[in-house]
C-alpha cells in the first residue's frame, strides 16, 4: 500500500513493515477501564477510567527522539553484553527484520537481530491490566543466555500535575518489591482530582495501587529512575541494562518507575514464551487483589484464553454492518477501521490520544453525542447509558456543560451556542435505530435541580435555544458554535451563527417527525412552526447571492461574504443549509455548486476561503491561525463529511463519492511522508494548499469526522438509513457501480440488500423486493403489512433493489 505497510488479507490488522514512519503510528488496548495508547514501536501511556485522574504510565510530549517513554523490553545478550529492543525504540538498534501489526484493541510486534526473532504481543484482558505475552526464539546454532528487561515509567494519578509540578509531585511517590510474591508495586500518597494543581485540594492518597510481575522468576528489579536510567542517559542506554543487573532500589520519593529483570536459557532453535503483566488494583488489600490477579494471569492457557474472547468480541462488534462494493478501500473502512475507529472515539472522546493529551477536556458535551452513532448500530446498550449520563450533565434551563468530568462529576459550562442541541441528535439518532420509546420516559436528573422524562430533556434543549434568538430569529453565536475559533463575534450576545440557526432547523425537523411517531401532534405543530419561522429568517438575512453567510459579529457586521476580503466563504452554512432543509431548487444547487467552485482542493473541500492572512480581534483565533491549517482554510474532515451527505441529498453520487474518496486515509494519492499520520483512521484535518505543508495530516483517531464518515456511507451513499418505524432504501453511488451488497443488522434482524444499477445512474429507486414481495416506494415501515409478513419469525431478510 505504502512504503511502510499495508493491510492483511483479511483487513483485520495494519501491518507497518518498518518502525522510522514518519509520525507515530498509534493502536489502543482497553477493556473499557483500564486503557492505554500503544504506538508500533511501543510508545504511549495508560490510565484506568480518566486519563487525567488516573494516569498509570508517563509519555513525555514532544519528547525527542519522539513518541518515548513506552513499555519496553530489553533483551541483553548475557555472554556479549549487547542488548536491543524487539520494539525498535528505545535501543533504536538497526534490526534484522521487523513488523508490527495493529489489530482491534491489541499490537502485536515482531523483529529479529543476530539470529534471535521476538515478539510482543500487547492487549488489556477483562481485567484491569495489560498483558505483554514474549516470545523469544533461538534460530542460532548455539546456545544463547539472556537478560530480560522489563521498563516502564510511572505517572501514578494525575497526568497534568505530574507534567507541570513533577519536582514536587515526585514526593509523594513509592515504589516497593514484593519479594516472596514476586511483584512490585507503586502508588502515590497524594492525589490532586481537579484540574488545576491548585491548593484548593482534597487531602486525600491516590486510591490506587500499580502492580507489575511477570510468569517468570524475577531477579532484579528498580523503582527509581535516575538509578535504573543512570545519570546523563536515556531509555537507550540504561546503566542498569548496560551492566546486566538491576539495583534493586525501592523509593518513598523520587522519579518513579517499574523495571524489572529476569533471564532465559535457549537452547539452538528453542522458542520460549513468558507474560509480564502491568495493572491497576484498589488500595483496600491491594496486595492480594494484585496477587490474585498476577497468578491468574501466569497461567498460559488464560492469558491465551483471554486474547481469543477479545479477538472474538471485537470481530462480533464488526458483524452489524458489511459492505461488498467495487471500492475495496471502502470496503476496508467500513467493514473494519472506520467501524474500529467509532468504537475508540465512543470510548475516549477527545480525552486521550497523541493530539489530546487527557490532561484537561474530560469528555466533550457535543463530541459525544456524535460518538454514539457509530456504536448505535452495534452495542446501543452503550448508547443509552451514554445518554443518560450526559442528561444529568444538562441544566433545567436545557443549557448544557461544553465538557464534563464523570469521574468527578464536574465540568465546564462555556456558552457555546451549539452544545445543548447535540444532546437531541443523539436522543433521536438512538431511537431511530432501536425503536425505544420507552426510554424517552425514562427520568434522569438535571444537574441543578429536579428531574424529568428524557424527552423533557430533548425538548427543554430545543427550547433554550429559541430562547436565546435574536430579534432577527438567527441563534446568537456566544463564544464559539461548532467552530470553537469563531470564538470572539458573539461574546456581547449580539453576533449571530448562521450555522448554529441551520442546526437548530434540522433538529426542529427531526423532532417534528419523532413527535409525530409518538402522536404528540400539537407539540409536533408548535415546532413546525419554529422550524417554518427559522427557516424563513436564514432565507431572508442570510443568503448573500451565491451562498448562505456564516454569521454577524456583535457590531453587525458579517463574516463568510462575498463583501468580506477573506473567509468569504464558509463550507459548513452552505452543506448544513441542504442537510436542514432550509436551502431548496436554485439555491441548494447554487450553494453547493459554490462550495466546488472555491472550495474544493486534490484532498477534498477546505473549511473557508480565501483563508485568513490578518488577525481579526472581533472573530478570533480563527484568524491566528496559520492560513490552511486548523480551522483556518485547512481540508477539516468533519465539514467535508456534511459536504458528503448534502451531496448524497441532492441526489449527486459522484460528487459525494469524489468527496468520500479524496477523504478515506488511504488514500492512494496520498504521499504518505507529507501525510505522515496513520493511514488506516481518520485525522481531524489534512492541510490546504494555503500552505507549503500541503497534504500533511494530524489530529488522528479522536475526531467526529469517523461517525459521520461511517453514516455518510452506509446511511446516504450505500443508501440504508433507519427511520424511526423501518428503513430507508436510497442509495445516491457513482455511475459506473453496476451492483453492490449491504448487510446491515437493525432491531435483531439482518437484511441483506443486493443493489443493482443496470442504467448507471446516480441515485433513484425503481424497485424494492424484501422476501421476492414488491414493496411501494423506498421506505421499509415495519409497520406496513408487506414489510412485516416478509420478516415474521426471520433473523435473516433479503432485499433487492434497483436503481432506476
């Protein structure tokens, strides 16, 4: 695929064929609890629940050589006295042959040097540790003896204090040996839980303790770094390592850390294979419980055990949807990476990657109700106790928290006029998949005070913004909407977001259709008559001849026009005003013709033209960035994935496949040293031709751009999208695709929908057949009789479909 790596036959893993990539190339092992970042050359931290309050392993940013410290292992020679890393960092040693492969939740790395092949396998069983399974081999003709060790650093509790106030910090920390059970163990007897490292602290120890042994004997062991590292060194050359012996150093302060050193004995062609484990227990009797889970995991059998359940949980995660189209790198993505990639930004947010460093955002308000629409098709058990917890971050008044705290219970209220409308997309995207009304009866607490139904909740959201539209019925833009650098047009409460109003539109239309389901008919009135009078404000105020504005600053004066010299045009006003409904005929074309015409780059459209090349007090820090980076002119996923599903509405197949092809990571135009990011997820954004760096990417894995790319796909260019009683049929694909399949599992039954295009057209149903049964129009009501005579007592349902 690239020159360093390529996916497996079966797509299930990236295989990197060599560790100098151009960035870290990055993988997650978690269980739910207990997670960690792992990139291919063993870099990255772990935590338990909250990557900031319960940080385990250390990563040092911007570190150089990059992407350190990890979890290492070092195997020295005992009669030469060379030592190496199967992982390649931090020995950096020129190996023979090398190979990583990123899986679902687990790494798997394998390299060779001097005729001694190993391999470490990565992954977090169901209890709350980390496995490192090694293999060592002898493919010499000699007997060999080497020393094992085994090296990570220690955070122990709360990652910014560490970072910002470690001279201090390091007081508190202690690290022992366990000689009789073999285990060492480390915690920390302060545990600062607030943002800030201020004074106004709880006086209270980490609750915690970190365990690290292995199924081997150990004969060495350190706690302290300086001792183990040795003064003016670094991971690569350890003194310890070095010299072939730990110093066997506990610590009640200090830098802290865990190595631990054992040795192995092979005999010519001998492979031995041994288990170091890494975990987290509570401090209540915490060395049996670390015991008890140390023996568990020295038995063979369960650590193989444990790595099969999870290969096999992660594979059924995937089974909710398969695609079979004549695009194998959507294929791969949708069937595998895209899915994958859901899962992880579901699980952690915007809280803990290489980009985000979990050390201040907690969980993001609007980021994830937009995470849950990939798990929804696959694990909506999830999805409902996700909402439900972000329900009782929601005020009485409908206003949300921007970012909150579930380990706390905190979080940031900032104003932003786009958060509390996420809570109902993610309510209704819920619904339409499961069908469960009755969980909109379900009561959660606000977070202030009292308590209602969930959709009281959904309403009260809808109803806070109307309450806060200007006289010319437009949403006040406050301190930012979706884009958090427009930052500074509405802090006086008088600018106005064209865009927040279009979002506002489409959630008004989405409800009316849900309150009609439930035959809630005057409410379902009361709010078509909102979305009639929004809808008529953004027509009447807002369209600036070619296009729709982005919005008007606190003096009135108005930014994403024709009349502006920079940011004329914004790409998200112009999508967003087809997906809401408020641009229709001319002006829908007219628009999104508009975004092609001055938007569109080799890489996809960027976010606004021209960019801008001078601060602008009175916008914000969109203006402070550099021109074609961030959200200042750069290719930015998120609006380019809107782009798509305006495209795909407007019945446009190969402009919204264009799009979606430029998009996918793989991309085979992508010159991959300038993209430098993984190329088997999605990165926030991919620099514009603004800029010299044209073409390189960051800000991979955590974006919101993975959800929508996923339902871009399956719900508006494959064309099967749930509705609240059924499902849609209405594919918009390229001309030349003659016939694709869809499996797609809804509400316990698996349609398989074998679609046909003989005339190579865009987009257009002639007909429908579920069970050889002709269907009227595109839409499947589960409560139409057809429908359900074809899927009584069936599991499996089959659909075909023409275009036409």
């Amino acid at each position: 695929m690239n020159r360093y790596g390529h996916f497996s036959e079966d797509k299930l893993e990236f295989i990197i064929t060599r560790p100098d990539t151009p960035a870290p190339w990055v993988n997650y092992i978690s269980n739910g609890k207990y997670s960690g970042l792992i990139s291919h050359t063993g870099g990255g931290y772990s935590f338990w629940g909250s990557p900031k309050d319960n940080r385990i392993l250390r990563w040092r940013y911007n570190s150089l050589p990059m992407d350190r410290p990890g979890r290492y292992v070092i195997l020295r020679d005992a009669e030469t006295g060379e030592y190496w890393s199967p992982t390649w960092q931090p020995t950096m040693t020129q190996l023979d042959s090398y190979e990583c492969r990123h899986g679902l939740y687990y790494t798997k790395i394998t390299s060779q040097y001097k005729n001694v092949r190993a391999e470490i396998l990565y992954f977090v069983p169901t209890d709350d540790l980390e496995i490192w399974r090694v293999k060592v081999k002898n493919e010499s003709s000699q007997p060999k003896s080497f020393d094992i060790f085994a090296y990570d650093e220690l955070c122990l509790g709360h990652a910014l204090v560490d970072l910002i106030n470690q001279p201090n910090d390091q007081h508190f920390n202690e690290v022992k040996f366990d000689r009789e059970d073999q285990i060492l163990l480390a915690t920390k007897r302060y545990w600062v839980k607030y943002k800030g490292a201020t004074v106004a602290q709880a006086n209270e120890a980490w609750d915690k303790y970190v365990f690290f042994s292995a199924d081997i004997p150990i004969k060495g062991w350190d706690g302290s770094k300086d001792v183990f590292i040795g003064k003016w060194r670094s991971e690569s050359n350890p003194i310890a390592v070095e010299s072939g012996k730990c110093f066997n150093t506990e610590i009640t302060a200090g830098d802290a850390e865990a190595a631990i050193q054992m040795e192995i004995l092979l005999s010519p062609g001998e492979e031995k294979t041994f288990t170091i484990m890494l975990g987290v227990v509570p401090k209540e009797n915490y060395q049996s419980n670390a015991l008890e889970l140390v023996n568990k995991y020295r038995q063979k059998e369960k650590v193989e055990s444990e790595f099969q359940k999870l290969r096999e949980k992660w594979t059924d995660y995937l089974s909710s949807v398969k695609i079979d189209t004549p695009d194998d790198d959507m294929n791969t993505m949708i069937n595998v990476w895209n899915q994958y990639q859901t899962s992880v930004t579901f699980l952690f947010s915007r809280d803990a990657s290489y980009y985000h460093g979990g050390m201040l955002f907690g969980r993001g308000y609007r980021d994830s109700c937009q995470d849950i629409m990939g798990p929804v098709m696959t694990r909506s058990e999830w999805v409902k106790e996700r909402i439900t917890e972000m329900s009782k971050f929601q005020f009485r008044d409908g206003s949300t928290f921007h970012l909150y705290y579930p380990l706390t219970g905190g979080g940031e209220k900032t104003g932003h006029s786009d958060t509390p409308l996420w809570l109902p997309l993610a309510i209704i995207v819920y619904l339409k998949e499961t069908g469960d009304e009755d969980f909109l009866r379900t009561a959660t607490p606000f977070y202030d005070e009292g308590k209602a139904q969930i959709l009281t909740h959904l309403f009260a959201a809808i109803d806070y913004t109307l309450s806060n539209l200007t006289d010319r019925y437009l949403a006040k833009f406050g301190p930012g909407d979706w884009n958090d650098t427009l930052d500074y047009l509405g802090r006086k409460g008088k600018g106005e977001s064209v865009w927040v109003t279009m979002f506002l539109a489409y959630i008004l239309k989405e409800t009316v259709a849900l309150c009609n389901h439930i035959s809630m008919v005057e409410i379902a009135k009361h709010y078509q008559s909102e979305y009639e009078k929004v809808s008529e404000a953004i027509n009447t105020h807002c369209w600036d001849g070619e296009w729709y504005i982005r919005g008007t600053n606190d003096e009135g004066e108005v930014i994403g026009s024709s009349k502006n010299d920079e940011g004329k045009i914004f790409l998200n006003t112009q999508s967003w005003a087809v997906i809401s409904g408020v641009a229709r005929g001319e002006r829908a074309l007219k628009c999104m013709d508009s975004v092609v015409k001055y938007l569109d780059t080799p890489k996809g459209p960027k976010m606004l033209d021209p960019a801008y090349t001078k601060i602008d007090l009175r916008i914000g820090l969109a203006t402070r960035c550099v021109p074609g980076k961030k959200e200042n002119g750069a290719v930015f996923n998120h609006p380019v994935s809107w782009s798509i599903l305006a495209e795909c509405l407007m019945g446009r197949g190969d402009r919204a496949f264009d799009i979606y092809k430029k998009a996918l990571p793989m991309n085979p135009i992508v010159d991959i040293d300038r993209y430098q990011v993984e190329p088997y997820v999605y990165a926030e954004y991919v620099t514009s031709p603004d800029h010299p760096m044209f073409g390189q990417a960051s800000h991979s894995w955590l974006t919101g751009s993975s959800t929508w790319m996923l339902r871009d796909a399956i719900d508006y260019i494959l064309g099967v999208r749930p509705t609240f009683d059924g499902l849609i049929i209405d594919p918009c694909v390229p001309r030349n695709w003659e016939s694709y399949q869809v499996i797609r599992r809804f509400r316990g039954v698996n349609y398989h929908i074998a679609v046909k295009n003989p005339l190579h057209l865009n987009s257009g149903v002639r007909l429908i057949e579920i069970e050889g049964k002709t269907v009227i129009g595109n839409h499947l009501s589960l409560n139409e009789q057809t429908v359900q005579n074809a899927i009584l007592g069936k599991t499996e349902v089959h659909i075909d479909v023409r275009i036409g």
